[in-house]
C-alpha cells in the first residue's frame, strides 16, 4: 500500500525517502525498510508492507488495556500488529515487534471486517494494542474512522513516539490513550529504547492539552528505573505537567528478551511507587502484573 505524500518526503537528487510517520524520521535508501521494518522505499516511493495484515484480533475487557476510567467495565475489540519504532531491550511482546519473523503469522483483514467483528462482540471501542500502532498509521485511520461511524470509540496503546505529523493525525480519530512512559532518564531511552525521551514528554503534554482521554503505565525494572528518585520524578511530571487527575499505573517487569538476567520487579517497589504517587497527589494509582 502506497503510504500518502503528507507522511513522507522524496529526495529530488536520490532515490532516498524520509518518512515521516514516527519520530524516528527514517531516511530510507531504494529497497530498504526504515526501522520498524514495516515501510519500504521502492523505487523512491513509502509503501506500507503490512497494510491490513495483524497479528492478533481480541475481544479484551478494557481494563487489560490498561484503561480504568474510560468506559469503564465493558470490552473493547483488541488489534495488535508487527513491528515497532522503538527498539527496547526488554520488549514484553518481542514475538510481534522485533521477531515477529520468527515466531508470528499474520492475519489479512479489512478495515470494514474489523469494525464487524466489533460489534458483533458488544464492544464499545477498538484498541490499537500489544504493538506501537503509530507505524500502521494509515490503516489504523481508515479502520477507526469506520469504527467512530458507527460510535465506536478508538484506543491507542502506544509509546507515545509520534512525528509532528502523526500526533496531529491521531489526534483527529483517537478517543483515548495508554502511553507508555518507560523512564525519565533521556540515557534509559537512548541505551535500552533507541529512543529519544522529549519527543514522548511533548506528545504527552500535546494529548492532554488537546482534551484526550490519558494514562499512563510506567513499567519499573529492578535497577534500571526503580530508583526512589526517579519514580518521584516521574510523578512530579504527570502533576505538574498533565495534573492529578490523570491515572498513573505501575507495572512489574519480568525477565524478556534480551533483558532475561533480570529478576522480576520486587512488589515493594510497586507498593512504594503507589505511595509516591499519592502523596504527589495523583488521584488514581494502579498496580500491574502483580
């Protein structure tokens, strides 16, 4: 499927692409994917490789998402799919996002067949899940825009690695969001994410500005991100930057990967992010995995 000129940018000297539809901004060399290896530049032009093709279709009660205040106790109709923009080393569903050459095959769908199934399940939304569903940005638009016709929310579950384009897309078809903020040390995302930390802060800021629906799930993971310092400093951010009332969840890292030394995630430190976090004044504390 031919990605659409406003996502991405020719060379006038090359046969080179510059896509533009996540904050990794690929330049792509003719017959090369950028890297979520979903995209190719074929004879100087973006395809989308996996247009319509998933790797998982669930209905899922929306908390798994994880999703607590927004329609809260009914199901939401799950699509993962291959590939992502990120690179992380601890990567929880590696099979679909970074080996997915290994282990997955994937499912053909249409977007009308997608928004069918939905309702047929008594769904109230659609998620876009269990991979970084910016990089199917096409498809995931045409399919949510299907879905909110026939009222329909749509979730994304994302990274939050938009380009200034695709946040601006997203936000026109996306009801609500579960971003993963991994760590607010910018050296956590270069080494074990590929990724650059601002960009994820700035799309944070940018959803709840525009009136979203958010919240945020920070994975903690023993001696990497679990220290007392930065767990208060991920607090004083959704307060001060977002406001209380966005829900915040901690989740357990477990051993996955190319992180399998580490040890789960110690509970207590779960019990005492939940306690930073109230006393920061953040309303609603979740714990995952536990």
């Amino acid at each position: 499927m031919l990605v659409t000129n406003d996502l991405y940018k020719k060379s006038s000297k090359t046969r080179k692409v510059r896509c533009e539809i996540c904050a990794n901004y690929c330049k792509i060399a003719d017959g090369y994917f950028g890297v979520c290896r979903q995209h190719k530049n074929i004879n100087g032009e973006l395809f989308d490789e996996s247009y319509g093709l998933v790797s998982s279709l669930s209905p899922d009660p929306i908390e798994k998402k994880p999703l607590h205040h927004f329609l809260p106790r009914t199901f939401t109709y799950s699509i993962g799919g291959f590939g992502c923009n990120m690179t992380c080393l601890h990567c929880q569903n590696y099979m679909i996002s970074q080996e997915y050459d290994k282990y997955s095959r994937g499912i053909k769908i249409t977007p009308e067949a997608i928004v069918e199934n939905a309702l047929n399940y008594n769904c109230k939304s659609i998620a876009w899940t269990y991979n970084e569903p910016t990089i199917h940005l096409p498809f995931n638009k045409k399919t949510s825009l299907l879905a909110r016709q026939k009222n329909l929310k749509v979730i994304y579950v994302s990274n939050g690695y938009f380009s200034d384009k695709s946040i601006v897309e997203v936000l026109g078809f996306v009801d609500a969001f579960n971003i993963d903020l991994k760590s607010m040390s910018s050296d956590f995302y270069k080494k074990v994410c590929g990724a650059d930390l601002d960009v994820i802060l700035d799309n944070l800021k940018r959803i709840h500005t525009e009136g979203k629906h958010l919240e945020i799930t920070n994975l903690i993971i023993n001696d990497y991100n679990d220290s007392i310092d930065e767990i208060s400093e991920l607090c004083d951010f959704v307060v001060n930057e977002l406001g209380p009332e966005v829900p915040l969840h901690f989740s357990r890292a477990f051993p996955y990967y190319k992180m399998n030394d580490i040890s789960p995630t110690k509970p207590e430190i779960l019990y005492k992010a939940r306690e930073i976090a109230i006393k920061k004044g953040i309303k609603n504390v979740h714990l995952g995995n536990i």
